[in-house]
C-alpha cells in the first residue's frame, strides 16, 4: 500500500486559537470555538483514591488518599474545594460518608468500619465532587471492595441459585451453605431472613439449616420484577445469644451469555469492509468463552471468531444490500443462539483507526454515490484538546492517511468523522501509550529482612526524560501471606484516569491493560475500546448548544445560608444574621447582612462533622421582629450506575479473615481493641440501670450518674424560652442571661462567676453564654443535668462555680429546627476528622517484647512529597508476618505525570 496523506492540512492544535486553515472552514471553526467554550465552562474533574489494601473486616480501617484532577492536562484541579466519599451496600444504601477539604485536590482520610453499620458482603466506594454530579454518577469515582466480620465470628456463605423461568414469571431456589473460619458446617442452627426485590423488602422468614448446614430458600417472582436484583439478607445464630449478618445478591438472570456487536465507526455499510467489535456478558456480568460464525440469509458460513480476552474479539465483514446477518454463537454451556446483526445502511461512511508503528492509519472509505470530490473532515481529540483536525476529498473508493504518533498525548483519544455538512457519522476509540509516565525507583537499604525490623527506603521519581520531579505520592505496604493482590484487578491510577474515568460501562479486570506482565494487553485494549463508549460530551449536543445543566457548582467551602423575612416571608433587606458554633470543641462567632433579597451566607467554614450551629437574625434596627431559616444541605441522590461482578477469591478472603480474627484476638489480649460492639453486654447492665434513672440519653456529661438535678425534657415543654424553665430551682439563681449556683456562694452580686454552661459537650464561653441561653427554646430540650455540689469537681475550675449539662433533641443529618422566630438551630455535616495511621515503632527492647504484631497494613503514608531532586524517604518497621511484603506507590507530579510502581522485599 502506497503511503500517502490523504488530508488536506493536518494540523496539531496546541491551542484552539492557533487554527489556521488553508482555506476559510467556518463550520469547523465554529465546531472548536463551541468546544473551547465547553472547555471552558464545563472543565472535567476525575478523582482517584489509592486505598491500603484491597479487603478488609469490620474493626478495621479503609485508609486512602485522594486525588482530584482537571481532566484536560491531568494536572491537580483548584476549583472543588470539598470531596464526597460514600460507602454503600449492594442494596445501594448509604452506610457512611465523608466530607474532605481538598488542599489543591489533595485529602487523605480513613473510614471506620464500625460493626453496628456493617456487615459481611459487598460494598462500593465511591468519591466525587458536586461539581462532578452535573455530568452524571458514572463520572464519579468506584471501587467494588469485599468486607468481612472478624469481630462477630465468621460465617462463609456459598450460595447456588437456579431460575426457573414461565409465563407468569420466574421462580428462584437458592441455597446457601454456612460455614465457620475453619471450614466446618452450622448444621441445625436457626437463621432468619428476608428478601428484597427491586429494592422492596419482603417479610421476614424463618429457617434452620439442615445437617449439612445448607438453607433452601425459593421464591416466585412475577414477571415485572423478574429482572430486578434479589438479596438475600440473612442472620445466623451459631449459638444463644450470638448471631452474624451477612447479604446475597442474586444478579437479573439470563440463561446464557448476552452477546452484542459493533461495527467499527458505529454504522455496517453495503459493500464497504468493516470491522466489527463484539462482547459476550455473562449473567454474572463477566466476559463469556464463546465462538461462533456469520450466516448471511441464513446460508453459507462467511467467517468464523471466538472471543478473545474478557469475552471480547473481532472479525471483519463486507455486507451486501439487502442482505440480513446472523451470528451463531456457542457458549460456555455447549449452548447454541442466534443473534441478528445490525443491519446495514444502504449507503454511508466507514471509518477505521489502526495504529501502524510510529503512526496512525486513519482510513475512510466511502459508497460509490458518495465519491463526490466533496470533502470530510476527521478531527482527533483527548480529553478536551483537539490533537489532530484535517479534511479530505472523497475522490475514491477509501482514502488513507498516516499521522504520526508524537502528535497525541497518552490516553484515550477520541476520532470523528465529520460528513460534507459536519454532521458526525463516525467515531473511533483508540488508546495512545507513549509510556511517559513517571519513573519510581525503589532502593532499599537491605537485601533482605527480619521481623520487627527497620525498613528504610530511598524513593526517587523521574519524568520521560530522567529528570527529577516534585509531586505527591502515597505509599501502602501490606503483608502478602495475608492479603493477596491480583494486580489486573487493581484500580490503579493509571487505569483509573487514564481508562475507566473516560468510557461507559463496567471493566473487568481495568488494571489487566496496564500490567506489563500482559503482553497482549495493547490488541485487548483496543478491543475493549471498539465496544465501550465515550462518555464526556456529544459533538451533535455541541453543535446544537444543547449544554448541560449546572445545578451544583464548584463547591469551595463549607456555607450556612439562608432568608431573613417577616412573619408572613417577606424578604428582609440588609437585616443582621449572627452565627455561633457550639462544636468544634471551641466557640466560632460570625457576622453578616442580608442582601437585598433577603439572603444571607456565612461562607469559608471549617466546622467538623456534628457541630452544633445557631444563627440569630434581626432587621437592621436590632429589631428581633424577623423570621430566620436556613437552607439545608440535602444529599445528592445519584443512582449506583453498576452493580459490582466478581467476587474476591473466597480462599482469600477465607484466609484473611482467619488471620484478622488473630490479629484481633490479640488486640482484645492487650486492651487495644475499641470496637467492641459484639461484646457481651450484660456486664454493665445492672449500672445501666442506674444511670439511666439520673442521666439524660446522648448526654455529654462527664461524670454520667452523678448530677445533683436531672430535669427532664417533660418540665421543658411547658415552657417557650429555655430559661424561663429554670426560674424556682433551688439552689439556682437565673439573671442576665447566667445561671449562678447558690450553694457555692455564687450570684448575680457575687464575684464567683457564672456556672459554666456545657451544651451537647461544647463548653460555652461566659462571654457568649447569655446569648447562647437566651436563644435557646424550651421545645428543643431533651434534658439538663445540674452539678452543683462535689460532682462539679470533674470539669476543674471551670466548674468551680457549677455545671449545667444541656442536651438538646437529636435530628437526623443535617438536622434543622427553630427554636424561635428570629433564631435557628442547625447540625451540618461537616469535615470528617481524620485520623492518623498507627505503626510501632521496635527501636527498644521494651518494644520487641510486646504482644504479636499480626497486622495486614504494615504501614501507611498518604503524604509523600518529593523534593527538588525528585527524592524522598521512607522509614518503618516489620510486623511478625514473614514472606514477600508489597510496597504500592501511587501519585502524580506538578505537570499530571502519573505514577504507580509496585515493589517486594523479604522478611525472614
């Protein structure tokens, strides 16, 4: 084949402004204009989160960094200032979420897994930003982990199930084997469940296991839900007084294999040679073994294929006019269907992108009615930046043209062809990998080691060209005979911004094409990309200007805000808001004025999660003849766009979780162990009893049970004002806004002080308590607890004058309640409090002799900053596990080169 350009001025757009034609195109002018603006308005945010590990049990820690990025040169982003992370079940219910402050789109953070959320199953994290849910959930970042109870004892559930499908639905029998950490049976023992469908929970049913410790379960269910997810959740009693949770899903069953075709640019066309893409999804949503051949009207066999890798592969057909194409496929099973393929179009346009070498072979080929010596454009572009825009004459049958390589940058690079009157009737994915990410080299200063020993490791980071860089990096090291990694099934940061964050749909396996160890990986990537699609935006809605929606801008900071009006909700101009903070462990006091229309803000709030705001309002004039509310903070709904496939390996999660019940049998040794919700609890009972009887639920109280006074919240509701309820207490004295405490001598003539006034845990300063009081309405009391005599003794001299403990009614998130006209109670979700990841450090003898050191995360750092010379250091120590430890690196420089290495060394 002879090597020509079949374009006429190919052009690198470095910037969009830089266009220069050798003739006047202003359709297309106006086509980059449009996707300038786009670019401009609509800039693309992805996120990455490198976790410590893979799986984990309930007790432990998620520990994971964050990275948020503007898609258009990968570089970290400035605009959102806040990342969401939520941890939800596989029946899509939020169990926990965070609120992290990005630092120039760095956050780092851990996730508690608290017992009395959480459960043995599937679970999915994911992270975003507001700005993010304009374009849709699937923008945001995933990640599928398995988690399992070390805590409650372990229960490992095989389950089987079958459908039996007719016409009035379909019936589902499953069953589910219980077993124990060692692998032996619950035989006989009572289990209660119950079955959700479509997200509609069902009554609840109860079992026995058999002898051989298998549940039955069948259920009908009728046709218009026989495609929904079923789950099953189940809780087994191993023995009186104990019981373990864990949940099922049961995926939309189909009896084979569900097979789809695409043809190369989108579109068959008679008579031109096209190559088609297809995937075979199994019902548990992997990649399907198939083979099969095409029939054309049912006749003679024309080409054979099998699937490939992931259930994907390609074969190459010239269709006829008129003519219909079936693929008959075997399956798995020795199954035989028949699927039809897309018909083709009379007459049309086909496009094919191949690379060749140190290029791009572009072709296209055009119907005999369609070589006109009009011409089509083919643009090229990555996240965002044109790479490459060109037109040709279609003055034969195909034209081809060769592009060199250098002029893409690493990614996913998106070509459409563009018709005579630009209309786009063509689209190709291809990957470009100039493998320009950064270098990471590890030096460790032994060859090998010992337990408990130290570990010191030289890090250093280049670019493509070997120069040193300064970036971000966060490092994990995890034990290898305790969790086990399978490499292709990481979420890596390169597979993460690279791949996935830019196409639709579920990757098997994402990190499979980034591993070297995968020699075909670039043929299976490319086949990947000919049957997913690209997700950022249509060039049609471009040229229509049909835009999305911005409902949620950049979110950069925390906010409180709200309308001041009269009674009746007439707008208020330039009344006065206050803000008080009674969280935080230290009092905040804001101003502001309303504007025109009555709104207010208090903006740049660093307030942490379950602080305890009020907001006070009055017109101009100090009149508190207004009306205050506030705006809450609702969730952003989005919809889990897949649900997880795959399962971790059950002997490895088998494995880990015997070893995380040792390491936290040994914590339980030591006292070290703090999620003890499993724990028995009627040891405590008969005192539980007696506080209860002096103390008031969700009190902060520090000397619970010992309260001189306990006023309960029924004396408050004959009340409107909190401190009208506190007048003819003996022993109290109410003035000015201050509670003083008779008995120690203290009053409103006396120089001993007020009492200090303790609300939901916060210590009040004097100074604003008046206030704070004043505001408060009787209604939103749940009680108060008065220390008067010794038991002021606990809170130090800050109680020498005595204590009132208030507690108020506890809402639900974001919780809002008005207490009066003018003032409103209100509890944001605010920054979630990180901790820092713990590591011992064996430097004494002291040290060495302690209790065994079983941990799977040996150490942690989310926050490893190279310096100039693209140098840092690592310093740690070994725990008791021997074998291979892996050191996993992830991060990315001050330019958008990312890096991700993965190391071992050996511990003896």
């Amino acid at each position: 084949m002879k090597k020509t350009t079949g374009f006429i001025a190919p052009i690198l757009l470095i910037a969009l402004t830089a266009i220069a034609f050798k003739y006047k195109n202003d359709q297309l002018e106006k086509l980059f204009s449009r996707l300038e603006r786009f670019n401009k308005e609509y800039p693309q945010e992805k996120v990455h989160l490198q976790l410590d590990k893979p799986y984990y049990s309930v007790g432990e820690d998620i520990w994971l960094k964050a990275y948020v990025v503007n898609a258009e040169r990968n570089v970290l982003s400035d605009q959102s200032k806040i990342l969401y992370v939520d941890l939800l079940d596989d029946r899509d219910s939020v169990k926990q979420t965070l609120l992290l402050p990005l630092a120039n789109g760095l956050a780092d953070a851990n996730i508690h897994l608290n017992d009395s959320l959480l459960s043995t199953g599937k679970y999915h994290l994911f992270a975003y930003s507001k700005w993010m849910n304009n374009f849709g959930s699937e923008s945001f970042f995933r990640k599928d982990i398995s988690i399992v109870n070390a805590l409650r004892g372990a229960v490992s559930g095989d389950m089987q199930y079958k459908a039996v499908v007719n016409d009035k639905g379909k019936t589902i029998t499953s069953e589910i084997l219980f077993k124990d950490e060692n692998g032996s049976t619950y035989a006989n023992k009572p289990v209660t469940y119950t079955i959700s469908i479509g997200g509609k929970k069902l009554g609840e049913v109860k079992g026995t296991t058999d002898a051989s410790g298998k549940l039955v379960i069948s259920k009908d269910i009728k046709d218009e839900l026989k495609d929904a997810n079923v789950v099953i959740s189940t809780t087994l009693a191993p023995q009186p007084g104990k019981s373990i949770s864990q949940n099922f899903v049961i995926k939309p069953l189909a009896s084979v294999a569900d097979v789809q075709f695409f043809p190369e640019g989108g579109t068959l066309v008679a008579g031109l040679r096209t190559k088609l893409g297809f995937k075979a999804i199994k019902p548990d949503g992997l990649g399907g073994n198939v083979s099969g051949f095409i029939t054309e009207d049912g006749g003679a066999r024309l080409v054979d294929f099998k699937s490939d890798h992931a259930g994907m592969g390609t074969f190459a057909l010239q269709p006829s006019a008129g003519k219909n194409y079936t693929a008959v496929i075997t399956h798995e099973d020795g199954s035989v269907k028949r699927y039809a393929l897309p018909k083709a179009a009379a007459s049309g346009y086909v496009l094919n992108v191949n690379r060749m070498g140190d290029s791009i072979a572009v072709r296209i080929s055009a119907s005999a009615g369609l070589i006109d010596n009009r011409e089509v454009t083919i643009v090229a572009q990555s996240n965002g930046l044109v790479q490459f825009a060109g037109h040709t004459k279609m003055d034969r049958a195909s034209n081809v043209s060769y592009i060199p390589l250098k002029k893409f940058q690493s990614g996913i690079t998106q070509f459409t062809l563009f018709a005579p009157d630009m209309a786009p009737i063509a689209e190709r994915l291809i990957f470009v990998d100039h493998n320009d990410q950064l270098s990471t080299e590890i030096k460790p200063d032994k060859l090998t080691y010992t337990k408990r020993s130290k570990v010191d490791l030289d890090l250093t980071l280049t670019d493509a060209l070997g120069q040193p860089v300064v970036g971000s990096f966060s490092v994990s090291v995890t034990d290898e005979g305790k969790v086990k990694q399978d490499e292709n099934d990481e979420t890596s940061i390169l597979s993460n911004l690279l791949l996935t964050s830019d196409i639709r749909g579920h990757i098997e396996k994402p990190n499979y094409y980034f591993n070297p160890a995968n020699p075909e990986r670039g043929k299976h990537l490319d086949q990947l990309l000919l049957t997913q699609g690209w997700r950022r935006f249509s060039w049609t809605n471009l040229q229509s200007g049909q835009l999305p929606a911005i409902k949620h801008p950049h979110e950069k900071s925390l906010t409180v805000s709200g309308l001041v009006t009269t009674f009746s909700g007439k707008p208020i101009p330039k009344g006065k808001v206050s803000l008080f903070s009674l969280g935080n462990g230290f009092p905040m006091m804001m101003d502001t004025v309303a504007d025109y229309n009555g709104r207010y803000a208090f903006e740049g709030l660093n307030i942490s999660d379950s602080a305890k705001l009020i907001v006070r309002a009055t017109n101009a004039k100090d009149r508190a003849t207004v009306k205050v509310t506030i705006e809450p903070k609702k969730r952003i709904p989005f919809i889990n766009p897949d649900h997880s496939v795959g399962q971790v390996a059950d002997n490895s999660l088998a494995d880990y979780l015997k070893n995380t019940q040792q390491h936290f049998t040994e914590l339980g040794k030591w006292g070290l162990m703090k999620n003890t919700t499993a724990l028995a609890e009627v040891k405590i009972k008969a005192k539980r009893d007696y506080i209860a009887e002096k103390t008031i639920p969700h009190s902060a109280n520090l000397d619970p049970g010992h309260a001189d006074y306990v006023l309960k919240k029924d004396r408050f509701e004959r009340y409107t004002r909190f401190l009208d309820a506190m007048y003819g207490l003996a022993g109290i004295e109410v003035k000015a806004g201050k509670l003083f405490n008779l008995r120690v001598g203290g009053s409103s003539l006396s120089s001993n002080g007020a009492m200090l006034i303790v609300i939901d845990g916060a210590q009040i300063p004097e100074a604003v308590a008046p206030e704070v009081l004043q505001s408060l309405n009787a209604g939103d009391i749940l009680g108060v607890e008065l220390l008067i005599g010794g038991s002021r003794a606990i809170y130090g001299q800050a109680g020498n004058a005595g204590v009132a403990v208030i507690t108020t009614k506890r809402g639900g998130e974001d919780n809002v309640y008005v207490p009066s006209l003018n003032v409103a109670h209100y509890t944001p979700r605010g920054y979630t409090p990180t901790k820092q990841f713990y590591a011992p450090a064996y430097d004494t003898a002291a040290e060495q002799s302690k209790m065994s050191d079983l941990r799977s995360t040996i150490y942690w750092d989310p926050n490893v900053v190279t310096d100039d010379a693209g140098k840092a250091k690592l310093s740690f120590y070994n725990a008791d596990g021997t074998g291979n430890y892996r050191v996993t690196l992830e991060g990315i420089d001050t330019h958008g080169k990312l890096a991700r290495k993965v190391y071992t060394y050996m511990v003896n």
